[in-house]
C-alpha cells in the first residue's frame, strides 16, 4: 500500500478517504456519522452540503438557490463543484462522503477531484428499505430520524415533535429506492470494481446494512481496515 500524507497520523491501517454508497434507509447518514468520529475525519453529506451553501449564501449557494426558486434541479456540474470545494477545504484530513456519487458521472468527476481509497456499498432489500422508511418519524425541530420502536414521544436531542415525512410512504419510497439507487448502482459498482482492479487493490467493499446500528458500524471497520 502506498504511504499518503494523510494515512501518516493515527490510525494507519485504515482508509481515510471514503465514500459511502447505498439505498436510502440503509443508514449511510448515521453510519457516516459514528465513522466520522472513530476515524477523526469529517463527515461530508452531500444533501446537507448543497442546503448549508445555500443558507450561507456564498456564490456557489446563490447560483444553487437561483435553480431552486425556478423549481429546477441543481445541475450535476454545480453539485460537483460545491463538493469540490468542501474537498479542497478538508484536504488532507480525509472525508467520508455520503449522497455523492450518485451516477457515473459524478463518480468520474469526483475521480478528478481526489482519489478516493475505499469505497463501501451498504447494502439493504428493497423490501427492508420500505419497511424501515415507513416506519420512520423524524423530528419536526432538527430533523432527527427516529425508528417507532426507539421513540419516546419527543426528540431526544431537541425536545421537538416527531412526525412522519410525507415523502416516507411506501409507494414513494419504492419510487425513490427505483430512481435514486436502483437505476445508478450497477453502474456505480462497476466503475469501482474497475478502478480498483487498474489501481491493483481492492477499493469496493459491500457491506450488509442489514441488524443493529451497532452491528453494522461493527462490520464498517472491519471493511475498512
Ligand atoms: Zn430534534
């Protein structure tokens, strides 16, 4: 394995530039997070990303804000740039990236950007996925997810109401497993299988999402070191 600057600070074995790739549901964000904080690297999600630019309001977040006042999607080559430049902000801290790639064309542009050294699937059925959104709530303050069977009635990080997304029925989210993963995956996959064979190492991981957040994260660091 070839010595980065980045894998020179604690915890060597392990990869430190990451991406996430998995059906919504499949936990990538709370995966993401505790990773995060075991590896001391920072947690780029890209959905969050895309809204805090646009809420701080620089040149990238106007040009962002512009697309969604006239109800259009914020372009591919505008996303790729507003993660660039979170990136180049991390350098060589390394990130764990999670909503990004999203289609081959990103997962090519983000090769132009850095190079990335483990890639992990996070694989979840669609019936699991279904079956977990649907019984989501997430709390109307922070925007917390909660699973029924772990609510209490209240947030437990802001005190805020717990309610169900609309967007979480299950028609809708079949619809969004279709269009978000299912379609772009077999690409995504193959392009990762490639690239790590032509770099001669084993880049692409899968990892079952399936049991406890604990089991999971578990199985994460293994696929990591
Ligand atoms: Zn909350």
């Amino acid at each position: 394995m070839v010595m980065s600057s980045a894998s020179q600070h604690g915890s060597e074995l392990k990869a430190r530039r990451i991406v996430l790739l998995g059906p919504p549901g499949a936990g990538k964000g709370t995966q993401a997070e505790l990773l995060a904080q075991e590896l001391a690297v920072p947690h780029i999600a890209a959905g969050d990303l895309l809204r805090a630019e646009v809420q701080r309001g620089g040149p990238l977040g106007q040009e962002a804000q512009g697309y969604m006042d006239r109800g259009e999607l914020v372009p591919h080559e505008l996303v790729v740039r507003i993660v660039g430049a979170r990136l180049a902000e991390v350098g060589r801290q390394g990130f764990i990236l999670d909503g990004f790639p999203r289609d081959l064309a990103q997962a090519e542009a983000l090769e132009q950007l850095v190079q990335v050294e483990r890639v992990i699937h996070l694989v979840l059925s669609r019936e699991e996925v279904i079956r977990r959104l649907s019984a989501r709530l997430v709390c109307a303050g922070c925007g917390q997810n909660y699973q029924h069977l772990l609510q209490e009635g209240r947030c437990q990080r802001c005190g805020g109401e717990l309610v169900r997304r609309s967007d979480d029925r299950p028609e809708v989210v079949a619809k969004r497993y279709d269009e978000q993963y299912n379609n772009q995956i077999e690409a995504l996959l193959h392009f990762y299988r490639e690239l790590g064979e032509r770099r001669g190492l084993a880049l692409l991981r899968t990892v079952s999402g399936e049991g406890s957040v604990e089991t999971v994260r578990r199985r994460l660091l293994e696929a990591l070191g």
